[in-house]
C-alpha cells in the first residue's frame, strides 16, 4: 500500500511539474508573423522579454513581436517585481531610505509593508493615477544568504559588506550572470567602518590592530593588559555568515595568521551587539561606524605613536584601515526600467545627502585644506632624516601648500597592482565629476605615496608608478571628457607623509596610496 501511495504522489508530481512548465511556454512572433520564437518564458523588464530556448536563453525588445501563451506578462498594467536580498545593515535602513528618496523625486507614491523580522516590500505607484509601477521585494539577512539568492535567480540585486568570493564568482558565470567581478556587475553604494567598541567607562581609550586581533583570538582575554581592570575580556561579533564579520576576518585576522575565538558571542543584528557590549561593562565587539549607539569607540593605535580614529573623513579616504564598502551585486541580464532608474539615482547628489543623514559614509568628493590636516604634516615631520630629507619635505610642502586634498584615494590590493573595490569605484566617480565639467579650469595632481620599506629613492619610484596608473584608469573611464578644459599631473613623494606605523600590514596598507589634489 505505501508503495502504491508513493507511485501515486510521484505520478502527480510529476504530472504538476510538467503543467507547470508547460504553463511558462510562451511564443513570441513578429508583427508580421515571419519570425517566431518558442521557450520557456523567464521575466520581462517591461520593455523586453527574457526566453530560455533550444538555442539558448534570449532577450527580445518587446516592441516588435506579439506574446502568445498564459505566461504573457500584461502590457498594459505592468509592474515591475525587483527582489533584493543581503545584508540587513543595508536593507533595514539605507535602501529603504534611498528608494522613499527616490520616490519623492519622481513623485512616486510609497508604501511599506512588512511580511516578517527578513521580509518586506515597497510598492511605487504612479502620483497621479495611482497605477503600482514597481515592487521592491527586500530579503535583510547577510551577504552570503544575498550571493546565494542572486546565484539561485532569486535576487535581481545583492547586498553585501564584502567582495564577492572567487566560488561565488565561478557560479555565477557559470549560471549566466555575467562575469560578477567586472565593475559593471557591482557598484559601492556606500561605506561603513569596523570599529572596536568597549561599554561607557571603560577606561582603555586605544588598541593597536595586532593587540585588537590578539584580543579577538582570545590570545589576550584580561583587560589588565592594556590597563584596565583585572577583568576577562568578553567578546562580541556578528554571526560568521555577516559581511561584517567576514570583513573582519579579511582585513584584521587573516594579514596576522589569527582566528577568532570560538568563545566569541554572535549576533545576527548590529544593534544585538550594540546593546550587549553596553551592558557588559568588560565586553568588546566590533561594530558598524553608523550605528554604535552609546558605546565608547576605540582608537587604533602603533608603537610609533601614530592613532587612527574613525570618523566620515578617515573612512571616506580609507585612511581608517578598517573600512568596509557596501556593495551592490547585479546580473547581466536587463533590470527593469525602473530599477535601472534607481540605480543610476544611488549615485546622484541627492542620494549622497541620503546616505549621509542614513548614518553611513557617503561617496561624494570633499575638498579639505591643508590648515585642517596638521597631524598629517606632522607625521611627515616625525619620520624625517635620512632617508626622507629636508629638501623633500619642503618640496612637498611646497607643491601641496597652496593646494586642497580631495577625499577620493586609491589604494591597491595587497600584493597586487589591481586597484581595491573601494578604489575602483571612485575610478568611476572621479570620470564622471571630470566628464560633467566639475573641475574645468582647475588642476588635478594624482600624488603617490608609499610605506617606508625599501629605499626611499625606490619608494618614490613605485609611488611614482602608481600615481601614473590611477591617473590612467581616471582618464580611460572619462570617455566623453574633455581634457583642454583641465590640467591633469602627476607626483610622488615615497614615504614622506606616513598614515600609519610601519610594522604592520595594516600600517604599511594604509601607507601605500594615491590621492587626489587639487589647485
């Protein structure tokens, strides 16, 4: 009997999987009926169709052919379905917030509903006639749930706090989305820090970045180390699937051959984690620079005396070593016109205004004045003597004196000449302020620095090298420029203006830069 029940459920599965295929068969034919295309119907972006046939998947302008079969999308009431699925540190706050941004600019009518603690939708409607044009279908978990959404065709966009990795890369080719580590597959949304937190009243005020990854190892776990009470150190991060913590474990565990302690308490939430360190008063975690709530940030210190603090500016110019950009992964294929629209509205002036008054680091370029960066002269000051001379440190200040650093910089992956994700998105924003006309009549000078290993004549030769680079991925991305209206240079100065300590990985990443000044 309970084979017979089983040949029985198979026999209606199998049957229900074929009608339910067969209910995606469309057929698109011309206007005049001369060419016709039979497959199995996978989406349509309101202006073309996407059909897996025999000769493999195809996309049809919608405009010249006639769509047959009970798949046909309605053209007249059309709504456009994007589903975006990722890291809920962006889509609890920041997405919501740019698309009700973009809404209001298009005089779109909002609205939210909330499905449960992941999900959740906006609907777009027209101003006037009240008609839904699109659904923002929001799936806030973690970056691996969102890269798993979007191999799966599951997600038109992901969310994530890190790059994409090469397995994730390799499915996604392979699945027919694209080479996902082209530029055009990802953007920058934002950027975001990793800070170390500690509960008010805690009376350590810094850590270095070997001491913070010895701490998280659990290789220190008392805070009389460091000078604080003769207290074990309790530990806090997000859950291993997190960007954040896998960011974390990039940039802070891996450079030194740590892992973190598996007596680290996980948090599936930011402010989870938040909340936890404030009411431990011998509690440390890692967390995101926009929402810190009322912990006690710590600065990353070095030996050599240098500190560096989080802050919008430190961050932004990824002086801050640990930054985290937020990105945004998408497919080959066609979005829908609406959420290309939103797409190319994220990296508008009023959608920076958004991402700043959201609590994160927004991408648009600042200029700062020399009378505001003393600590970094001084540094430069610090580190003179042989091999940084007197001679070159009054032609630095010579050339940069007169002049305002632009907060774009550029840094390159470790060991690498490939430009980082941070990096290669502001190639892109740079190209376009120089194509808009924003610095006609000015100067711009691509200068190079680098740490202090080596000699420092060699230095200055690979800061030299570097400089010419970026200034050549700026150039070649800023097709439809003009370039009589501006003045492009190039210059280096090796070690001469340190960031950071030399003695680590982090400090010598942060020394390793590029940077834009302008006249």
């Amino acid at each position: 009997m309970q084979q017979c029940r089983a040949a029985v459920f198979a026999a209606l599965f199998l049957f229900v999987g074929a009608v339910s295929a067969f209910a995606q068969d469309i057929t698109l034919r011309s206007q005049d009926g001369s060419v016709e295309i039979t497959g199995t119907f996978l989406g349509f972006d309101g202006e073309f169709y996407r059909v897996r046939t025999k000769y493999g998947e195809l996309t049809v302008d919608g405009t010249g052919v006639n769509c047959e079969g009970p798949a046909c999308p309605s053209l007249t009431n059309y709504v456009a379905e994007i589903s975006i699925s990722g890291a809920s540190t962006m889509g609890e706050v920041l997405m919501p917030a740019l698309i009700e941004a973009f809404a209001l600019r298009n005089n779109y009518k909002v609205s939210r509903a909330a499905i449960d603690r992941e999900h959740f939708d906006y609907q777009l409607s027209d101003g006037t006639s009240g008609q839904v044009l699109a659904r923002f279908a929001f799936h806030a978990t973690n970056s691996d749930e969102g890269f798993a959404d979007l191999l799966a065709d599951e997600a038109d966009i992901a969310m994530s706090l890190r790059e994409i990795r090469s397995p994730e890369a390799k499915r996604g080719f392979e699945a027919g989305l694209g080479d996902m580590t082209d530029g055009n597959r990802s953007r920058v949304l934002a950027l975001d820090g990793m800070v170390p937190v500690v509960s008010p009243g805690n009376p350590v005020q810094a850590l270095s970045p070997l001491q913070l990854a010895q701490v998280f190892a659990g290789q220190i776990d008392n805070w009389s180390e460091f000078g604080g009470p003769d207290a074990p150190i309790a530990l806090h991060l997000m859950e291993p699937s997190s960007g954040m913590a896998q960011a974390i474990e990039d940039q802070l565990m891996k450079p030194v051959g740590r892992v973190v302690s598996e007596s680290t308490t996980r948090h599936d939430r930011n402010i989870s984690l938040v909340s936890a360190v404030i009411r431990d008063p011998f509690a440390i975690g890692i967390a995101s620079f926009a929402e810190t709530g009322n912990t006690q940030i710590l600065t990353l210190n070095g030996p050599c005396g240098f500190s560096l603090a989080a802050s919008r500016r430190t961050i932004k110019t990824e002086d801050y070593p640990l930054t985290a950009p937020m990105f945004l992964y998408f497919p080959a294929r066609r979005l829908p016109k609406i959420a290309r629209e939103f797409l190319a509205y994220t990296r508008s002036p009023s959608a920076q205004i958004v991402i700043r008054r959201a609590g994160f680091v927004d991408q648009s370029p600042e200029e700062v004045p020399v009378n505001l960066q003393g600590d970094r002269f001084a540094n430069a000051i610090s580190v003179a003597g042989d091999d940084v001379t007197l001679e070159e440190l009054q032609r630095m200040v010579d050339r940069l004196g007169p002049m305002k650093r632009l907060t774009t910089s550029f840094r390159f992956q470790a060991g690498s000449t490939r430009l980082d994700a941070q990096s290669r998105s502001n190639v892109q924003q740079l190209a376009r302020a120089i194509e808009a006309g924003i610095y006609d009549t000015r100067t711009l000078v691509f200068v190079g620095f680098s740490d202090g290993e080596g000699a420092a004549a060699g230095n200055r030769q690979i800061a030299q090298k570097r400089a010419e680079t970026v200034r050549g991925a700026v150039t070649s991305a800023a097709e439809t420029a003009n370039f009589d209206q501006l003045t492009i240079e190039v210059d280096a100065f090796g070690e001469a203006m340190p960031m950071a300590c030399d003695d680590s990985a982090w400090g010598r990443q942060a020394n390793r830069r590029v940077e834009v000044w302008l006249r």
